[in-house]
C-alpha cells in the first residue's frame, strides 16, 4: 500500500495525509481478512496480492478524495484486477504479485475517478467474488470496508478513533 500511496500522492501532501491513507488501507485489507478467514489462504491464495489491491485502492481512494460511490467503484474494479497464488513463493514473482497489487490499486482508482464503474456487491453477489471463489464469511463487508475508506473510522485503532 505505501508504494501505492506515495505514487499517487500529490507532491505537497503532507505526511499524515499519507499515513491516514495507508491505515485506511490497512483497515480494509484487516476487515478483509476477518471476514475471509483462513480459508482464502489455504485454498492457495497469495494474500499480499488479493486482499493487497484492494488495501491499495482504498489508500488511494483516500489520498484523492474519491467520492463515496467513486470509491465503491475503485474497490470493485480492484477486486476484479487482481490475482496472486502462494505456489510463487519461492520465485521471483512471489514479490511481484505485491507490486501488481499496489499497480491495480492505483489503477482501480485513476480508473474509478475517469467515470468507469463496478458493480457494488462485487464481493457478496451470487455471481461476485464469495460465490466463486468461496471464504467470504461476512456478507457486508464490503459496505463496511467502504466506509473505513470514507470515514476513516478504524475498529483496529480503538474505540472512537479516527484514521484522519
């Protein structure tokens, strides 16, 4: 997420304004992770990549000030963007699944931000990302990841605490 952030950041941006967005990232890719359990990784999913993206676009939706609905749209693009399988651990492309996850990330946002749209309920629909890939035990986490991302309230921070 920070080589994401630092892509995307404007060249006067101050340092919390990166900070607020990284941990906005990371509230994503940990409420992701609660709700995808174990069973995401054990299925051979390299999570750095899948669950990466989308901590990255959340970092730059952030850092850009993405409306509510451009962000639900930079998120979806992401979930669609990304792969990474943990039989590359060992390789070169084990660490370069990272760089294609803060890559997307930047990417779903730019690409969010000029109009392009994803469905919101990429992650719970019948045909989305639960459906068929299976691990996605919370239904509505992908309303409670986009508001981390607008709101920058972040549970992993403690009670009443924001990320901005």
């Amino acid at each position: 997420m920070l080589p994401a952030s630092l892509a995307i950041a404007p060249p006067v941006a101050a340092g919390r304004e990166v900070v607020s967005a990284y941990l906005a990232g990371f509230e994503v890719i940990a409420r992701l992770g609660e709700a995808l359990n174990f069973e995401h990784y054990d299925a051979g999913r390299h999570t750095t990549a899948t669950l990466g993206a989308l901590g990255a676009a959340a970092a730059c939706a952030r850092l850009t000030d993405l409306s509510a609905d451009t962000t639900t749209n930079a998120l979806s693009i992401a979930v669609s963007a990304v792969s990474g399988f943990a039989c590359q651990f060992g390789s070169d492309t084990k660490p370069l699944q990272a760089g294609f996850a803060a890559r997307a990330g930047v990417e779903a946002a730019y690409l969010a931000n000029a109009g392009l749209t994803g469905q919101a309920h990429v992650l719970d629909h019948p045909r989305g990302r639960a459906a068929l890939l299976g691990g996605l035990e919370d239904a509505l986490a992908f309303e409670v990841i986009k508001d981390v991302c607008l709101t920058g309230t972040g549970h992993f921070l403690g009670s009443g605490q924001t990320l901005g």
